[in-house]
C-alpha cells in the first residue's frame, strides 16, 4: 500500500467517525437548529401557523414600507391588515 493510499484511508476513517458522532463544524451549524426549533415552540405556544401566500413584488415593497413607517414587524401589520379588512 502506497504512502497516500495509507493517508486517504485514515481521512475516510476520521470523516466516518465524525459523521458517526453527528459532529458539526462552525458555531452556526450547532446554533442554527436550536434556534429555529425554540421560535417554532414559542410561535406555537402564541398560537400562530405559519401561512405563505405569493404576492405581487410592488405590494410587499409597499407594505415593508408601511411596516417601517409604523415601527412594526411586518407580521404584525400583515394581522392588523387583515383583521380589518375582514371586519369590513
């Protein structure tokens, strides 16, 4: 067996066992997941389902503006738009 035949061989045996104990490289590959799954549980626990709709680009520019203006997250506005447009 070759010198780099040798090497390759132990790489693939660490890279397996890496793999094996589900490890992960860089800070934001560890805190990226439990983020995500924390903001799920806490949207939950509000109450609130994640709903996509398509819209026009024109309209979310406007209502980015809109969101900005106001001082308010974007889907706060897009509730308060809504309510009121259904009370109507």
């Amino acid at each position: 067996m070759k010198k780099t035949d040798l090497a390759k061989s132990d790489a693939k045996k660490l890279m397996n066992r890496m793999s094996a104990n589900g490890a992960a490289f860089g800070a934001s590959a560890s805190a990226a997941t439990p983020d995500r799954r924390e903001q799920r549980e806490r949207d939950r626990a509000l109450g609130l389902v994640p709903f996509a709709v398509k819209l026009n680009s024109d309209l979310v520019k406007q209502l980015q503006a809109l969101s900005k203006e106001r001082g308010v997250e974007l889907n706060e506005l897009v509730t308060q738009l809504l309510q009121k447009g259904l009370s109507a």
